[in-house]
C-alpha cells in the first residue's frame, strides 16, 4: 500500500512538472520564504506526509483485525465444543410468534422450559409429552405440596406409570417431618438440580402450579422476606431472570376448569384419598404436629378440611357407607359431604389464586406463551358437541404441537 501511494505521488509530481513552467521570481522578492521539507521527487508538504502516513496506519489496524477475526471464527468453528456457537441460525417461519424481548433470552445462561399454569390443567401431561418428543430432557417439580413424601392422591402427584421413564426430581423427596420447605430452600436445591442436568446436555423442564417457587427460581433478586404476588408493592416483579427462559402457560377457561376440578376431587376420592387422608391422620407425623400452626404437606388441600371429621370420628380407615343406623352415622355422612365440599370449593379458589398470579407475572413484562386447553376440557366434560373430535386429538393439536414448535426454536436460538 505504502509503494502504491509513493508511486501514485511520484507519477503526479512529474505531471505537474512538465505541465506547469516555473514562473520567474517578482523582483520586489528579494527574500523567498523558507520552503516546506520536501521528499525527493514529492510535491507534498510535511502535514500532508503526517496525514497521509495516519491513514496508512489506521487501515493497516483495519486490516489486521479483519484477518485476525477471519482467522478466529475458521478455528472456532473446528472445534466441537464451539462450533455450535458460531453456527449461523436462520429464521423459521412457522406459525409461533418470535420473542423479542431479550430480558428473557440472555444467550450465555443455561436455558430451561418452565410449564405453569393452574392445578389441574394438564402441566404434567404436557411435560412428558415434550420430554419424550424433544431434546433429552428432564422434570423439576415446583409444586409446594408435591416435594413432600407421602399424600401422593391427595397432593395429585402424577403416578409412576405415566412418567414414562422420565427422571423426576424434587417429587416426593422432602421428608415431612422436616421444617417447611421454602421457595428460597426451593431456589437453592433446584438450582443445583439443573446444573447438574445441564453438565449431562439434557434439558431442565419447571414444571408446577407453585408460582412462588417458579419466582424464586428464575428471578436474579429475590428477597424472601417479600411476596411479591400480595400487592403491597407498586412493582415487586423482577423482570431480570438468572436462566434463559421459555415460559409455556397452559391455561383453561375458569368455569370449565372449575368443573373439571369438582370431577377430579371426585375421581381422587375414589381412588383411596379418603383412606389415605385417614393413614396420615393416625400417623406419628400428625400426631407429634401442631394443628393450629399447620406447615408443609399439613397445608395440602384435603388435610385441613378432614380434621373436623377425623377429630369426632377417629381414624377407621374406611368411608362412611350409611348402611349403619342411628345418629352417629348420619352425623359422620353429614360431616363428610360437607368436607367434600371444602375441598372442591377450596380447590376452585387455588385456581383463581394461580391464575391471578400468572397474570400479575405476565403483565409484569414476563414473557409467558399461552396455550389455551379450554376444548380439550369441554370435550372431555361433554360439554362440546359430538362433532369436535377426540380430547386427545384436540390437546395434540392445540397444546403439544405448538408447544413443540416453541421449544424447538427456543433451543435452537
């Protein structure tokens, strides 16, 4: 570059000095000025030397450092841990809408998929479908009642044979004799809990209806001597989250949830949640507790609304049929209905109470992707006509499909 310019100056000195004759000098001169340096052969004067040695300078750095990255990024992408990452990513055009908020998507923290949504909407159901569809994944519980031992109807923790072989942590692990376990016990425990998944390559999946865990988890600050969901507060969501999130919302339609739920109860019952209520109340752990102050997986819907029945009648370990007579049994009949009661109206309530916490999150900034399941449930009900198909068709249709979708770009961003 250097010889072009010099060249370039030469070639145009000679020109302008066969073009132009000298002038004589004006006699009234006698004194000429002192000239500028001069380079042989070169008409420039030494600022134009300086200017134009800086501009070799500065392109020259240029230059280098085009090279210098051109060579970086052939070597990184040789390498297999690294070639991912220089990899280009191209657009997919699908029906999903692309997240642009990058709060929520800070490309060097480890990346997990949080399923929330209310009780009984289908959060597990969904998280096997993914996990045995996507990427190797594994299941992190956040439900606050699930962590514990014990009370698996009751707590409606998803039964052995429906995981399908996929690793489960955090359910069913925590013993109940031990002190509350807290979201910030829950921040710490599940934090190592995907780190450690994570070191394998496989992908943590959240999944649990306890919002204040989800919050503890995710969120870069978190104070646990405030509730952020109680409303004290003008703006106590953090919008800075310490994983790179994909939040799926699986939502249902109250009223319809509400019916649903109601059934559930029902179909819980059945299954021996009343005899296992009963196991639990003639235990040790219930009797060393202290029923005023109830913690833990003493809170468990079903727990608290037994009492009254289980203190006046002592544990039998069996239903009320009614086939006995006389005033005791129908008292016994009378409190059961009315426990039942409880705990589907306070099951229904739980649901609201999700619910607003999933909105407070989502109007907060958190980019939460909804998945409406409203069909699936009125299907499932009866309460659609016979011409909208199988449940599970439409929960493949309108929840798994798209969730798919959503994860795979996520995973691949």
């Amino acid at each position: 570059i250097r010889e072009l310019f010099l060249s370039l100056s030469l070639s145009h000195n000679n020109q302008t000095t066969l073009a132009h004759i000298p002038q004589p000098p004006k006699p009234q001169k006698q004194k000429q000025k002192k000239q500028n340096c001069h380079c042989p052969g070169n008409s420039f004067t030494t600022p134009s030397l300086l200017f134009l040695m800086l501009f070799l300078m500065i392109l020259s750095f240029f230059t280098r450092s085009y090279q210098y990255h051109h060579y970086c990024n052939k070597v990184l992408s040789l390498h297999p841990l690294t070639a991912s990452a220089t990899k280009r990513r191209w657009l997919h055009m699908d029906s999903t809408t692309p997240n642009t908020n990058h709060r929520f998507r800070r490309k060097d923290y480890q990346k997990i998929v949080v399923i929330m949504g209310p009780t009984g909407c289908g959060k597990s159901r969904l998280s096997i479908d993914l996990a045995t569809r996507c990427s190797p994944s594994e299941i992190i519980n956040s439900d606050k009642m699930q962590v514990y031992r014990g009370l698996d109807i009751t707590t409606n923790k998803i039964p052995m044979r429906e995981r399908l072989g996929v690793p489960h942590h955090l359910l069913g692990q925590i013993d109940p004799a031990e002190p509350e376990f807290t979201p910030s016990k829950f921040r710490s425990v599940a934090a190592s809990t995907i780190s450690d998944i994570t070191s394998r390559r496989k992908l943590p999946l959240i999944v649990g209806g306890s919002n204040s865990f989800i919050y503890a988890l995710v969120a870069n600050r978190f104070d646990s001597e405030s509730n952020v969901f109680d409303g004290s507060q003008p703006d106590p969501v953090s919008t800075e989250l310490r994983y790179n999130c994909c939040f799926l919302w699986v939502d249902v339609s109250l009223p319809v949830l509400n019916q649903y739920l109601s059934k559930r109860v029902d179909d819980m019952l059945d299954s021996g949640m009343f005899d296992e209520i009963a196991e639990f109340y003639s235990s040790e752990e219930y009797n060393e507790s202290d029923s005023v102050t109830r913690s833990g997986l003493r809170k468990a819907i079903g727990l608290p609304e037994f009492e009254k029945y289980f203190k006046t009648f002592p544990p039998a370990g069996s239903l009320p049929t009614g086939r006995s007579s006389g005033e005791d049994e129908v008292m016994r009949q009378m409190i059961y209905d009315e426990a039942v009661r409880a705990i589907k109206y306070n099951t229904c309530q739980l649901a609201k109470k999700q619910i607003g916490k999933i909105l407070r999150l989502r109007d907060a900034g958190w980019d939460l992707r909804r998945l409406d399941a409203t069909e699936v449930f009125r299907v499932a009900l009866g309460l659609a006509g016979s011409d909208s198909g199988r449940s599970s068709d439409i929960w493949e249709r309108q929840v798994v499909e798209p969730s798919m979708k959503i994860v795979k770009r996520f995973l691949e961003e």
